[in-house]
C-alpha cells in the first residue's frame, strides 16, 4: 500500500511470466506439443486448454498435452517372426493397417498371415518317386509323402519310400544259374528268374537245372554213356556201357570192355595165340596153335 491510500502493482509476476499481459497467457509460446505437430491456445485467459494436433494428421489432436501422432504397429512384432511385417502409416489413427508377408509373397493385413510352407520344394523324395504335401496350405510340417513313380502302392510319410529291390542282389539263384529281376520294386517281390545255361528256367525259386554228366564224353570210344539222374542235377551217377559187351558197364567212369588174353602169352613159345573176342565177358576163349 503506497502514499495516499493506492494499492501499488506487484510486478514480481510479470518478471516471471512475461507473456502475461491484462490476464493473457499464450501457452504455445514454450512449445509445448514438441515437433511435429502444431499448437492452439483458444483461449489465452484459460490455463491448460492449449491443443496439439498432428501434423501427420489434423484428426488426431489432445487438450493440455502433446497428441500421440505416430505408432509403428510392427514394433510389437505381430507377423511373428518368419514374416515381414510392413506398417505404411504409422498414425494412431491407421490402426490395423499393418501388413504380414511370407517368403513366399502371401500377405495379410492387419493379421499374421498363413504361410504355405511346401516340403515339396527342396526334393526330399529324390529320383523315381514322386512328392505330395496335402497340408501345405496349412504350414503343417513332416507331413509329406514319397510315392514311388514304378508302384503307386509303395508310399512313406516324412522321408523318402523303399522304392527299388534287386532281389538278385543275394544270389537267390546259386552258382550256376543266371539270375534276372525285371521289376526290382518292392512292390514286385518274388519275379525274379533264375535260369540254367541249359535254357531251364523257374520264377521265384532256384531252378532245377539239368546236368548231363555225359556231355563231356567221360566213357571213351567203344562205350555208351547214360546219366539216368540228369533231370535232378544228381552228379556222378553216370554209366559206361561197352559196345562190344553190354554185360560190361561201370558207374562214374569208363569200363574195362576190352582185354586180350593173349597180351600176357598164355600159350608159351613156338604157339600161336589167338583171342576173338579180346573182352573182359569172353574171358577163357583165347586159342593156342601149335
């Protein structure tokens, strides 16, 4: 209170507050919304009823507060993490515009999209079979199946069928025979072949091949060879038969048909010996002359 009665103005408020004048105050001069967007004070008289809004966007805007203009939705990571998530606006007011892309191009918006996922694509079957994933659409895994190309029938789930089985790989045949197996699928187990070099042949099995004992001639000239057991490969059951003497026969191997008594001099000297016959049945009929 001065001289004369007057209450005198206290100036200390204007020090402070500057933009204070007759009971104005701007309160957008200290920036308070921050960059990137634009602030109004209405009503200058009023404290706290300043506005910031957006300059990204003029919709979005708060009273007595910075507005929350930007908001990258792929920060939360909603694609998961084999996707690419993508978020074009990055406003408040664009929620859900974000879009989740496959390696393979699918996309969804504002959601994880469902990927196809074709265990197909890298072979796992190999050469010969052929490979369906039923499920792919559904990013269902191991659930492939090989089919094999030479026998529909013959299928593995998650990993390559046993397409392929030479039977003849174990020599089913035996030595001997010739074995073939046209197929060599699993689906076609027992059509091998087994063949004798005598054109014998038997499907599934060993042949019963013939061996001919007498083939090769083992009773000699003047003899006749007979293998009465060829047909059940029974070997050596062959027999020799002279010519000359039927009575005269051995088995595996050439008979004595011939001998001459007379090779031994039975008549002594100064005789002469004479055998006709000259076999082993005609033993004793040699002759001596004087």
């Amino acid at each position: 209170q001065g001289s004369g009665g007057l209450i005198e103005p206290d100036t200390s408020l204007l020090q402070k507050h500057p933009n204070i004048c007759l009971g104005t105050d701007d309160e957008c001069a200290s920036s308070p919304c921050g960059g990137g967007q634009t602030c109004n004070d209405p009503d200058k008289t009023k404290s706290g009823d300043f506005e910031c809004s957006c300059n990204s966007d003029k919709s979005i805007k708060e009273t007595g507060a910075p507005a929350m203009c930007t908001k990258d939705e792929c920060a939360s990571n909603p694609c998961g993490g084999s996707q690419t998530c993508d978020d074009p606006v990055k406003t408040v007011s664009s929620i859900g515009d974000f879009t989740c892309e496959c390696a393979n191009g699918v996309k969804t918006t504002g959601a994880a999209a469902t990927c196809e996922t074709d265990e197909c694509a890298t072979s796992p079957c190999g050469n010969g079979q052929t490979c369906t994933d039923p499920n792919k659409a559904s990013n269902k895994l191991h659930d492939f199946e090989c089919v094999c190309d030479s026998d529909s029938s013959i299928k593995k789930v998650d990993g390559p069928a046993t397409c392929d089985k030479d039977e003849c790989s174990s020599n089913p045949c035996g030595m001997g025979q010739t074995c073939d197996d046209p197929m060599k699928t699993v689906g076609s187990i027992g059509d091998f072949t087994c063949e004798c070099s005598n054109g014998v042949k038997s499907t599934g099995t060993s042949a019963t091949c013939e061996t001919d004992e007498c083939a090769s001639s083992p009773c000699g000239n003047g003899q006749t060879c007979t293998d009465p057991n060829k047909a059940a490969n029974k070997l050596h059951d062959f027999e020799c038969v002279c010519d000359s003497d039927m009575s005269i026969k051995k088995v595996d191997g050439p008979a004595t048909c011939d001998k001459d008594e007379c090779t031994t001099n039975p008549c002594g000297n100064g005789q002469t010996c004479d055998d006709p016959s000259k076999t082993v049945g005609s033993i004793g009929d040699f002759t001596c002359t004087c």
